[in-house]
C-alpha cells in the first residue's frame, strides 16, 4: 500500500509546489458534459478531442488496473503573465517563455515513480502530462488541489491557474486520499468572461475553441479567421486579469523562469529573426510548435 505522505514528499523533492492524492474512479458526469460540447462544435478544429471520450474521465481504462492518481502541480508565473503594456502587439502566453513543460514535468514525475518504485518492487503504473486523454484539471479537484474557473481552468488557493499539472496513476491503493476541493472561490468575479478579446468563454466553464485566440494561434487553425489582439503564440488573456493570479507568487521553481523577455520583443524584432536565431532564442521553449514562420505569420495576421 502506497503511503500519501511520502509521495507527497517525493512530490516536493522533485520540484511540484503541490500534489494531491484521489483514487480513480469513473468520472461520469464530466464524460456526458465532454459529450454536450462536443455536440455543440466548440472543439473547433481540436479533432483529437473527440477520440477517447470514454478514456477521458476512467483512468483505469487508460491505465489497466489503476487504483490511485497522483496529480502534481508547479507554479510557473512570471512577468509576462502580470500583463502586457497596452499597444504590446507581439505577446507571448507566459509558460511558453520557459523551457517546454512537457519535458521538465516528465522528468519531475519519472524521478518520483523511480523512488516509489524503490519502495515498493514491481509498482505498476504512468506518468502523464496533458498529451493523453486524461482529464487532469477533474482529477486535480478530486485529488483537492482547487476548482475549475469560469474560464475553464484548474484555480488553486495557492498559485491561481498559473500552474501546470502532470499525473501518475498507479497500480495500488494509497492508506489515505484526500478530499475533493468543495465549491468555487469565483465569487461574483466575471473577469475572465468579460475580459476576453473574442468571447470566447460563451459561458461559465465553456469555452468555443474556435473563437479562442491560444488555439488560432497554436493549434490546427479553424476555418474562420479572428483579431488575434496582439497575440502570436497563446493567450494569457484570462488568466492575467483574475484576482487569485494578480496575488499569486511568481514561480519558485527555476527550471521555469523564463528563457527570453516577450517584452522586450516588437514586430521587427521577431520578423528579423531567422530559423537559427530562432533556435537559440526558443529552441527550448514550447514555441517550436508553431515554428516561427507561423508565428511570424500570426503578427503579419495582426
């Protein structure tokens, strides 16, 4: 049986700010409301979104046999995501200024399952971080890491949305889990509704990806072009002008403090760079999704 408090420990000693502990278990009523957007269109041009439903919301038909999920969090706030002076026409979503996610988390949450491996012999299970179909913002509420926002996104007491989750779903029970975040801590607050550029967030919690700006400018691109507001990769937008961000600290972590300075950037400085200044600037970042003859492409958009 996996003891909580010693993952939680690995969890630390790895470089997570935070981690919660849930037993898997069906998440129905999040696969139907999957299912409803879906229908309406809001994936947009994400096909991926509608493969896997059913894996979705059951770890344990991802993973067989999955009895506890691990869900570990890391703040990555920096500058940037305070928010961009007004005319600023080539910003830059604030964790892709640091080296890409992906890789870091991965290595984070393979050096803790090497430990618990260490502790119990044979351990089955995975390490994910956001490229399978696993809903890890539903999980991190289960494992009582903080709610879902208006604007979709896992808020945490602690660190605001300005975090990035990466999981392991392991074969064997915990001695104790933790409990569910209860409720919201929204309030009143509608900033992130009435703040984005497109109106996007067409209600609480609901998002038409083929309005949002990150995925215009990241993503497959939908048919139907949009202002893109000054962006050129991502979108911060709502989560810069959020009460729990604006208080939150910046990243204690330093594998993600940023590699470069968005705002010291302007529209000639990115259109004059070349595909080798390109990779000494952000060949580490998550920018190279894009490339940058799409990003350039995104500022002459503007």
């Amino acid at each position: 049986m996996l003891n909580q408090q010693t993952i939680k420990k690995l969890a630390a000693d790895a470089g997570f700010d935070l981690c919660g502990v849930a037993p898997c278990r069906p998440l129905a009523e999040n696969e139907q409301w999957l299912r409803d957007w879906l229908a309406k269109g809001y994936h947009s041009s994400l096909d991926y979104m509608e493969r896997n439903a059913d894996k979705r919301f059951d770890p344990a038909r991802l993973v067989e046999n999955a009895r506890t999920a691990v869900v570990c969090a890391v703040g990555y706030k920096n500058r940037a995501g305070e928010g961009y002076p007004a005319g600023h026409r080539t910003k830059v979503a604030s964790y892709a200024c640091a080296a890409d996610y992906h890789t870091t988390i991965k290595q984070m949450l393979g050096e803790m399952l090497e430990r618990l491996r260490v502790l119990h012999p044979g351990l089955a299970g995975r390490a994910f971080v956001d490229t399978a179909p696993l809903g890890e913002k539903q999980l991190a509420v289960e494992a009582g890491l903080g709610w879902i926002g208006r604007q979709s996104l896992l808020v945490t007491p602690q660190l605001g949305s300005y975090v990035l989750l990466g999981e392991l779903l392991l074969c064997d029970e915990a001695d104790a889990y933790d409990t569910p975040f209860s409720g919201s801590r929204c309030g009143r607050c509608r900033n992130c509704i009435e703040s984005c550029p497109t109106g996007a967030i067409v209600s609480p919690h609901v998002v038409d990806t083929g309005r949002c700006i990150a995925c215009h400018t990241i993503e497959k691109k939908p048919a139907a072009g949009i202002d893109l507001d000054g962006w050129i990769f991502g979108c911060d937008r709502c989560q810069s002008c959020c009460p729990h961000n604006q208080k939150a600290p910046i990243h204690r972590n330093e594998a993600f403090a940023p590699l470069f300075d968005p705002l010291a950037m302007d529209p000639a400085a990115w259109q004059a760079l070349d595909e080798e200044g390109f990779r000494i600037l952000c060949g580490a970042t998550p920018l190279t999704r894009s490339g940058l003859k799409r990003i350039q492409s995104n500022i002459a958009d503007e």
